[in-house]
C-alpha cells in the first residue's frame, strides 16, 4: 500500500511531464496567445515575447489561478483560485476553450466574468504541453542537467 501511494505521489509531482498534447504543435499555437501572453522565465530569459494585456505564462502548469504576482486579475478568477483551483491541462482546456462559461461552472456563480474574451477553439492540450516545457520545475531540471554535464567533462 505504501508503494502505491509513493507512486501515486510521484505520478503527481511529474503530472506536467505528461502532458497529452504536442509541444511542438503547442509552441506553434501559442502565437494566437502571444498577442496578450508572454512565457518569460523568473530569471528575464524570454521563451515567447509577447503582450501584457494578460499574465506572464511561465510556470502556469499548477499555479493556482489569480496568483500571478505583479498582474491584476479579475475579482472572480481570484475568487476561483482562493476555492482552490490550480491549473492542470483539464482546467485550463476548459477554461480557455471558453472562460466566462468556465468561471460561472466553477464559482457555482451565473454572473463571473473573465477578462479574457478569446476562446481556443482547439489545441488548448498542445498549448499546454508547450507551457508544461517552461516553468520553475523545468528550468531546475535543465539547470542540474547542465552542471551535471559540466562536472562529467571537468
């Protein structure tokens, strides 16, 4: 029993990782994002120059929703994140496949409002695959990858 609840532990921990879309084909669709969303890293590394209309993007995969520091968000997606919501690949096909309808559903609330007025009519999975890509968790990983190369070549 022990065992299957370190995998399940671990299954979560490495839940972006299996992302079921196609990063590729993400990292091409987010140019129907960029116009309002930028992926730049916590250190300034830009991964996607983009607009600032909405929030920066690195790191989203499991961020609770409303909590990007530095942007005002609206009143309801706060509202949705202080009930707990964090972004998965359900969450955020859902959301952005239509997002008043998606705040409305989750705050049980017939008059929530998003600020974002554009719905991905497809590919939001792909789209997350590539987000899944560049995060904190990622940049660590990469990050001991590299020194672990550096102190196998010294």
């Amino acid at each position: 029993m022990k065992l299957l609840t370190a995998v399940a532990a671990l299954g979560l921990i490495a839940a972006p990782a299996f992302a079921e879309g196609d990063a590729d084909k993400g990292e091409k669709g987010f140019n129907k994002c960029k116009s309002c969303h930028m992926v730049v890293s916590d250190s300034g590394d830009v991964i996607v120059k983009g607009g600032k209309t909405g929030p920066n993007l690195w790191g989203v995969v499991g961020r609770t929703a409303g909590t990007y520091e530095g942007y005002k968000y609206g009143k309801d997606m706060v509202a949705a994140g202080e009930a707990g919501l964090a972004w998965d690949e359900a969450s955020f096909t859902a959301y952005t496949a239509d997002p008043k309808a998606f705040l409305r559903d989750t705050l049980g609330d017939k008059k929530a409002k998003s600020k974002m007025s554009f719905r991905l009519k497809k590919g939001a999975e792909d789209i997350y695959a590539f987000l899944a890509l560049h995060g904190p968790a990622d940049a660590a990983a990469t990050e001991a990858e590299t020194t672990t190369e550096e102190t196998a070549t010294n």
